[in-house]
C-alpha cells in the first residue's frame, strides 16, 4: 500500500467501536486471547492489550517496505527525546519499525493499525499499534 492509500483510510475511520483501539495508542503486544493484564515479566509490568479475535483485517504491508529497510535499516526517527514507546511518538512511515510493518484495519469502525514481529527479545513478540493521522510522519 502506498502512503497516500494509508493516510486516507486513517482518516476514514469511526468513533470507537469496541476494539480496544486505545490500549494501543503505543506498542502493545498483541493478544488475541485474554491475559492477565496484571501479568509480569521479570518483576516489570508487561505492555499487553487484548482485541477480540477476527477484528482485523490484514490489508498488507507498505510498497516501500524493502525499499526503505535498504535504506534505513533499523533506524528509528524519534524526534524532540520522545522514545519508542511514547504515545506521542510519530508514526514515521519510511523508519523502523513502521517501514517494516501490515497493514492493519478494524472490520467495524475502520481504524488502522500497525503491526510487526519484535524479534530482539527472548521470543519473537507480535506488536500493535493504532494509527492517529496527526502522528503520521513521511520524514526520509
């Protein structure tokens, strides 16, 4: 999907529709299941939300994703000291991880979501984050 195509269905989606969409407002890791959400991994709380299974629809990753891993590798853009899991920190399509990212929306109230495999722990981790249009950032 190219960016124009992606920063118009983010602004076609709907008021809440009870997907948890705001439990992702930063990464999250993505449970399909209830969890305890009061779980922890070694004493520290873990970041974990719940969407109901079947409530997204894979729409497929960015067309300029091998282009921009080639380039920017696992660089992150992360402007004026936000960090990566800032609910402010900008969607920066052409970086990590967003650059490497599917393309997610919500079957009922079309909110868009991205979503990518964290590799560099213990075990892999599918991670989720909902798309806000004023955080989206085509910065190169």
């Amino acid at each position: 999907m190219n960016v124009e195509t992606f920063k118009s269905l983010v602004s076609q989606a709907q008021p809440d529709c009870g997907c948890n969409k705001t439990d992702f407002q930063s990464w999250a890791a993505w449970r399909t299941k209830t969890r305890d959400l009061d779980s922890t991994l070694w004493g520290k709380k873990r970041l974990e939300a719940n969407m109901p299974a079947g409530q997204l629809e894979n729409l497929g990753p960015f067309d300029h994703r091998d282009e921009a891993i080639k380039a920017r590798g696992y660089t992150s853009y992360l402007p004026n000291g936000l960090n990566y899991w800032s609910k402010k920190a900008p969607i920066a399509v052409y970086f990590y991880p967003f650059h490497d990212c599917d393309i997610y929306r919500c079957k009922t109230c079309q909110a868009v979501f991205l979503a990518y495999t964290e590799e560099s722990g213990h075990v892999p981790e599918q991670r989720l984050r909902w798309v806000r249009p004023e955080l989206i950032s085509e910065q190169k």
